[in-house]
C-alpha cells in the first residue's frame, strides 16, 4: 500500500474525564481534553483517492462527538461494580471509592478499561467497520507530550 492520507485536525477532539485502576493519581477522576489523528493507507479508488479528506473527517467526527463532555465508564471493566438507579449511576471501586453521578452525564463503553490506549483501539474498531481494506492507523493525544497509537 503506496498511499497514506492523514487528518490531524484541532477539530478532531472531545473532552471527557474518566478514572483508572492505578496509578494512584489516575484512580481519582479527572479529564482530559482528547485530540485524534488518523491514518489510512490503501490503494487509490476509482476518484484517485485513499479516502476522501472531507469524508473521513466527517466518520471521525460521528465516532467522537458521542463522547464529548460525558464521563466514561467502561462496562466490561472487572473492577467496577456498577448500579443504575432511576436518574443515577452509582461506582463502586476496588478500592473502595464510590461514585454517583447523573446517568445523563455517562457513556457507557463496551470496554474493559478507559485509558488512551483503550480508547485509541475503540476508535480505530469504528473506523475497521467502516473501512475493512484499508489499513488504519489511530493516535489518541491526551495532552502535549503523550500519545496512544493503534495500528491495523
């Protein structure tokens, strides 16, 4: 595959705070303001494209705009034990902390963990669907100087 196009927008972000497992410090909730940049290779279509620029932002866009100003919990996570009560959600953590929040004000992700690089694949698994032949490659930037990559 000869040819790559990029995006690698300002546009392309969502904001959304989460909490890990550990470290310690990234067990307490806190957010991030998220930047997304993709990659596709392929051979040319029959319009001399890889993908159309326009286009494939637009698909990013739908992926991560779900995801803006939301608290994301991962519901395949172990660690979690989650209740949802009429207007709430409540988290209960390994260690011990306990979470409510409005249910409108949570997305709940088919996920076993939210960290960039959890997220990264999410986004690149919405993009596979979309565009099975051709090869992806995601980079999550969750602040200056680190980024999460995954690559098909």
């Amino acid at each position: 595959m000869g040819f790559k196009v990029i995006v690698d927008d300002v546009e392309l972000k969502f904001s959304a705070c989460h909490f890990l497992k550990e470290p310690l410090k990234c067990s307490r909730i806190h957010g991030h303001n998220y930047y997304v940049s993709v990659e596709v290779s392929s051979e040319l279509d029959e319009n001399h494209f890889v993908v159309d620029f326009i286009e494939l932002k637009q698909i990013v866009r739908s992926i991560i705009d779900p995801l803006d100003h939301y608290i994301l919990i991962p519901d395949l996570s172990q660690d979690l034990r989650v209740t949802i009560h009429h207007e709430s959600v409540e988290i209960l953590t390994d260690n011990n902390k306990k979470y409510v929040f409005p249910i409108c004000d949570v997305k709940f992700l088919p996920l076993e963990a939210t960290t960039s690089e959890i997220l990264a694949k999410y986004i690149h698994d919405k993009l596979k669907d979309i565009f099975p032949d051709k090869k992806l490659v995601v980079k999550l930037k969750e602040s200056r100087s680190t980024i999460a990559v995954f690559e098909s």
